[in-house]
C-alpha cells in the first residue's frame, strides 16, 4: 500500500463513462480522463478531505503511480477543488 506524507493525497480515478447522456458509444480512444476521483488516502498534514470521499481535482494534475496494476494518482492538497455530496 502506497502512504501519501504531509500534504499529499493519493486517489484512485473514477471510470469514465462508456455511454454518452444521449445515449452514443463512447471509444476508449476519445474518452476523457475524469476530474473525479476517490480519496484512498491521506497525509498526516491534509485536514480538508478523509479517506473514501469522492472530490474534483484540477484537470491533468497528479503523478501516475501504479500498484499491483492499479493506477493511482498523487495530489497536493491544494489540487482538490470541491468534494462531491
């Protein structure tokens, strides 16, 4: 298991969706990647989110880390933007 330090945050990106709201296919190859993603876990300095919310963080920031071949990103807290209801 990957543990973030200080103020980092290490979540997991939500898939994005297959179907549009149109109901279109959408291919692998045009999907975007989403701004949602799921916090896995936290760093002893991060007082904003907890572990297992769902947030939006800022568009194309992060470091990719994979882990048993799951990615994972690595964000500075400042890199949240909302966290979803």
């Amino acid at each position: 298991m990957i543990t973030p330090i200080r103020k980092n945050i290490l979540v997991k990106p939500v898939a994005a969706d297959t179907i549009s709201t149109g109901g279109i296919f959408i291919p692998d190859t045009v999907q975007v990647d989403s701004d949602k993603v799921e916090v896995i876990a936290v760093g002893s300095q991060v007082t904003k989110v907890k572990p297992g919310q769902m947030v939006f963080r800022k568009h194309h920031l992060g470091t990719e880390i994979f882990d048993n071949d799951v990615k994972y990103l690595l964000l500075d807290e400042e890199s949240i933007l909302a966290i979803s209801n």
